[in-house]
C-alpha cells in the first residue's frame, strides 16, 4: 500500500500557483464585499455609541421591545406546526411509493417562488374586511388580518418547507432497515418512533428547526402586508427594523438588527456541527450496515 | 421492491400522509386559491387596466431586470468562488465556506438596512463610490447589488457538488493531449458544470423576482424609476386597491411559475444527458 511519493511537479489539473493566487485572491474579494463587510458594519454601527447605548436602544424603547416578544411569540408557533408537518410529510415521502409523489415533492417547495407579499396579498384577500370570510368573522368578533393569528399564517406559510427539505433527503439517506427491523421485532408506532426514527434524524430535526426559526424570525414581505404596523401591537423584529429606519432612528435600527444578526451567525454555527455530526452518524450507519451485510444462508 | 414491503410492515402512511395534505391545504391551497379566484373575478379589461399600466409595465421591467443582473452576477462570482472553495486549500476556508450561507439565515431586513446606510455618501462604500459618481444606495444599481447578495448561495451551492464530482482525470487526458489549461477549462470543465450553472442561475433568479424585505430599504421606491412589483402591489394594497394589487401578484406569480417550471424541465433534461 505504498503511496507513490508526493509529485513535486505540477499536474496537469493543478492551476499554476500566480492563477490559483489570484482567483483566492478575487474570491475573498467577492466575499468581503458582499457578505463579510455588511455583516461587520451592523456591530460597528449597533455598537457606534458604546455597549450602553446599544442596551438603551434596545430596551428602553417599548414598542422595540415589543416587537421582541411578539416575534418570540410567532415564531415558535409557526416553527412547532412546521416541525409537525416537516415530520409527517418526510415519513410519508422518504418511506413509502404512492401516486402523485413526485407532484407532492414538489408542491412543498412552492412557497419558495411565491413572493412573500403575495402570501401576504392573499391572505388579506381570504381574512380581510372585505375578504372572503371578512363578513363572517367580524360577526364573531375574531380577528386574523392585522392580528396574532396573520401573523402566524404568514410565518407559517412562508417557512412551512424548511424542515420537510432537511429531512426528506437525510430519511431517505438512512434507508428503512432499522424500523422494518424494529416493527418485525413487535415494537409499536411510536416505539419505533421514538426509539429508532427518532435517534437517527435527531441532528438534521435540530438544524431543520433552527433554520426554520431563523426564516421565521426574519420573515417580513409576507408578514408586513398582513400586519397593518401597529407600532406596539403587530410589528415583529425586521417589521420594527423597519419602521425604525423610515423614523431616521439608525442606531435603533441596527441595534435592533444586530439582534437578528446574532440569530443568523449562530444559525450558520449550527449547521456547520450538525451536518458534520450527520456525515459522522451516516458514515457509522454505512460501516455498521456493510459489517452485518453478509447475506443469510436462508431467509 | 423494499418500498411495496414498507407499507405493508411500517405503520403511519395514511397518518403522515393525510396529514400532510391536509396542512397543505389548509395553508397553502386555500389562499393561493382564494387569490386565483379574485383575480378571475375580474372583467378582462379591469384586469388588463391594472396589470399594463404604465407604472405596472416600469415595475415589471425592473423587477424581471434587476433579476437578471444579479443572477448573471452572481453566475459569474458562483462559479469564482464554488471553483476556489473545492479545488484549493487556503487559511480559513471552513469559515468562507459557511459563510457562503449567511443570505439564508441573515432576515431580508437586515440586508436591506445594511446595504443602503453602506453605500450613502458617508458609508463604508459610498464615501469611495460616491465621488466617482456610482449611487448605490436609492438606486436601480442599490437594487442589483442587494439581490446578489440575496442569491448568492445559489450557485455556489449548486455547483460545489459537481465540481467535487468531476473526474480529474478527464482534465489530465485533456493535457496529455496537449490542451493548455484555459483549453482544458473552456472545452472540458465547462460543459460538464453548465447544467448546473444554469440551475443555480434560474433559482437565484426566481428567488430575486420575489423580493420585497430588501429592495425596500436600497430602492427609494420611487414609481416609474426604481419601483419593483412586490412594492407597487404593497403600494396598491395601501391605496385599498385590491382587484389592482391581485392583478399585478397574478403576473408576478405567473412569471415564477414559469421559472419554476423551467427549472425543472433543465433538471429532468441535465439528468437524462449527465445522469
């Protein structure tokens, strides 16, 4: 198994060092300009007039700091009904043939061409005033436009794929051998469940969510439309970031948006341990799989 | 086949899959219908008075334009950077490369608001830009710039995979043969990852036609000039015009559809002719 000692000369498909040089060079380049300076210039300006500042913007402020509860509100909602949905929707997918299944697969990534504010548009169309069931739930003095319930749907709805995506391809990749086993062996649904789904897909699960609540968190076309901005009443974070902004209130805006930033780089985080916890778990599965793989003499 | 078997011997299909139709129903197919069928509601010529309009046909220009700037741009600094992420080794790569998802996770608010205080005349950018006369901020040039940034994962995402997939040893046929490496990389490499290109293209493309969260804050919004369609149907909606703002949702969706229908003719044909 003696490697061939490292060639000194260059190979055919290695670029000379002066063209690898300048095209890490212009990629840095490109991504400083584009992602990593804007990210840093939200710290510098959030922090511009020191840490007390910062806090003051953020908390002394009522109506910011309302649009922190809120979004706190809305967005575990609408994360926890996509999470139900997200794992339903994998079972289905990644587990079983039926017709229509590549239709429904790609129906769950609808809402990423749907521009926000047309989820936003329609839903004003379905619970407005003048809206399909506007006449009826004025009658029963319910409110979903302009309202907790608006804001939900929208999340919900623009968000609703992120942890059906994360799981469908990963289910798929841990294949059905352990719960066939499982069930064979007598365990009962949510036995199998809990004791062998679960387990294997808990770190994909995890950053599906995090993600999700990330979307959700940030989400603002589809959201703005819905709300109606009532200061104090139906902005969420980015809505406020907003308003903030339209008021000339810069340091209250990007202290407010520092916020959303940090959720943003602790998502990126995220990810990058658990998709390699995933490839470790995988590889584990696959090394565990080709050990017991020797056929039986009979079946 | 293991998947006849599976719902013979694994519980929960008629569970997770009425399940499934029923949430998306309820969330997603009764609001996208409620939409079409305003929108049917209307008589052709009420129709045809909101979506032609002279403002409505400035946005939609805009809108389909500054789409496809920025995802001709970001063709050009995808490829650039999914090229150096996978081939060469450099300090810090891990972190270029998780960075690469930040528009996923970074809230479309933030980007807008950082984007248009950089390029005003006292911003990071703008006091270099400013004074050669390049207006980035409340700007058609400011919308460009902040979809790039929105799309940029796209293709770099796409075409990672089947750059790490490409056969070196293809490449070094190619050089015995006697193709110099800019031969090597327009007749061998490129073919092979234009598939890809071109999908990553088209989604950084749908996604930019939607846009609302960013462009709001860099355009100025200023109607005929730097209006895009998203923000004339809030514009409309705020005018309690709503037959107008459903007209012009049903062109904008109209017109992702189809780049979504695209998308996925490319990936059924790029499988049949690479697969």
């Amino acid at each position: 198994m003696a490697e061939p000692r490292a060639v000194t000369h260059l190979r055919a498909h290695d670029d000379p060092p002066a063209v690898k040089a300048a095209l890490i060079l212009a990629a840095v380049a490109v991504m400083a300009f584009f992602v990593v300076v804007p990210l840093v210039n939200v710290f510098v300006q959030a922090f511009a007039g020191g840490v007390g500042v910062y806090w003051r913007n953020l908390v002394a402020d009522a109506d910011t700091l309302h649009s922190i509860k809120l979004t706190l509100i809305v967005a575990p909602i609408a994360v926890g009904s996509n999470l139900v949905f997200g794992i339903a929707a994998a079972w289905a997918i990644a587990r079983f043939h039926f017709p229509g299944r590549t239709l429904l697969t790609a129906l769950i990534d609808l809402p990423f061409t749907v521009s926000p504010v047309v989820v936003g548009l329609f839903l004003l169309l379905l619970f407005g005033l003048q809206g399909t069931f506007g006449p009826w739930l004025r009658a029963h003095d319910l409110k979903i436009v302009f309202a907790l319930p608006g804001l939900v749907l929208a999340t919900a709805f623009v968000t609703f794929p992120v942890v059906a995506r994360e799981l469908i391809p990963l289910m798929e990749a841990i294949g059905a051998e352990e719960e066939v086993a499982a069930v064979s062996l007598g365990a009962r649904g949510w036995q199998m469940f809990r004791l062998i789904t679960l387990p294997n897909i808990k770190w994909g699960l995890l950053y599906g969510v995090i993600l999700c609540n990330a979307r959700a968190m940030g989400e603002f076309g589809a959201v703005y439309v819905v709300s109606g901005h009532i200061a104090g009443k139906t902005d969420t974070m980015p809505l406020r970031v907003e308003k903030l902004f339209q008021e000339y209130n810069l340091p209250g805006a990007f202290a407010l948006a520092s916020v959303l930033a940090m959720l943003a780089l602790v998502t990126l985080f995220a990810k990058t341990a658990l998709e390699w916890k995933t490839r470790r778990d995988l590889a584990e599965a696959e090394r565990l799989r080709s050990n017991t793989s020797t056929p039986p003499a009979r079946s | 086949m293991t998947t006849d078997v599976n719902r013979r011997v694994l519980p929960g299909f008629s569970l997770s899959l009425g399940y499934t139709l029923l949430y998306m129903s309820l969330l997603v197919a009764i609001p996208l219908g409620a939409g079409f069928l305003k929108a049917s509601h209307l008589s052709f010529s009420e129709f045809w008075a909101a979506v032609a309009s002279e403002r409505a046909l400035a946005a939609y220009r805009l809108t389909v334009g500054a789409s496809l700037a920025s995802a001709v741009i970001n063709v050009v600094v995808g490829v650039l950077v999914a090229w150096v992420l996978v081939r060469y080794q450099f300090p810090l790569k891990g972190l270029l490369d998780s960075l690469v998802d930040l528009p996923f996770a970074l809230p479309t608010a933030v980007a807008g608001l950082v984007y248009s205080d950089l390029f005003v005349e006292q911003g990071w950018y703008g006091r270099f830009l400013v004074p050669l006369g390049i207006q980035g901020a409340y700007s058609r040039l400011g919308i460009v710039l902040v979809l790039v940034f929105i799309g940029f994962p796209f293709v770099v995402r796409t075409l990672q995979p089947v750059l790490e997939g490409l056969d070196k040893d293809v490449e070094e046929a190619a050089a015995c043969l006697g193709a110099n490496r800019l031969q090597t990389a327009l007749r061998v490499i490129f073919p092979s990852i234009l598939p890809a290109v071109i999908t990553g293209f088209a989604l950084a493309f749908a996604r930019s036609l939607g846009e609302y969260g960013s462009v709001v804050f860099v355009s100025g919004n200023m109607p005929f000039r730097t209006e895009i369609a998203p923000v004339l149907i809030v514009a409309r909606l705020e005018e309690f015009a709503y037959t107008e703002a459903t007209a012009i949702a049903v062109v904008l969706l109209t017109i992702s559809f189809l780049t979504l229908f695209a998308i996925n003719l490319l990936e059924r044909w790029s499988k049949r002719h690479h697969g």
